[in-house]
C-alpha cells in the first residue's frame, strides 16, 4: 500500500506544523549543563546511558554522581 501510494502521488512534499511535541524531557541544546553532562559522559565520569536518557531536570543529581565518581579516581 505504501508504494502504491508513493508511487502515485510522488513526489512527496512534506510540512512542517509544528502540531506535536516531546513532554517529560528538556532538549535545551543551547544550555550550558547539557555540554558539561556530555563532557562528564566523555572524561567518564558519568555512565553512558543507554537505556534512557539523560535529562536536564536530573541536574544536579548527575552532577552529584559525578563528583562521587571523581573522588573514587
């Protein structure tokens, strides 16, 4: 079905409407903390999270683990 509708109504135009978002998560990409969570990722001072995201609202929690996993060092 889906090639069949491509195939006839190609090509595709899409639009952006800005009629959805993403809630429970901060993806404030300018903000300073995300940088210095990804830096703590990178030194290992952070777990790579891989079965959930970090986010900036657990900031200072993360910031928290951090220090603790830097006095261990």
């Amino acid at each position: 079905m889906l090639v069949e509708y491509f195939e006839q109504n190609s090509p595709v135009a899409p639009s952006v409407d800005n009629n959805w978002r993403i809630t429970g998560i901060d993806l404030s990409e300018d903000d300073p903390r995300r940088a210095e969570i990804i830096e703590l990722i990178n030194g290992g001072y952070l777990p790579v999270p891989y079965e959930e995201s970090y986010n900036l609202a657990d900031y200072d929690a993360l910031m928290e683990k951090a220090a603790e996993n830097k006095a261990k060092r």
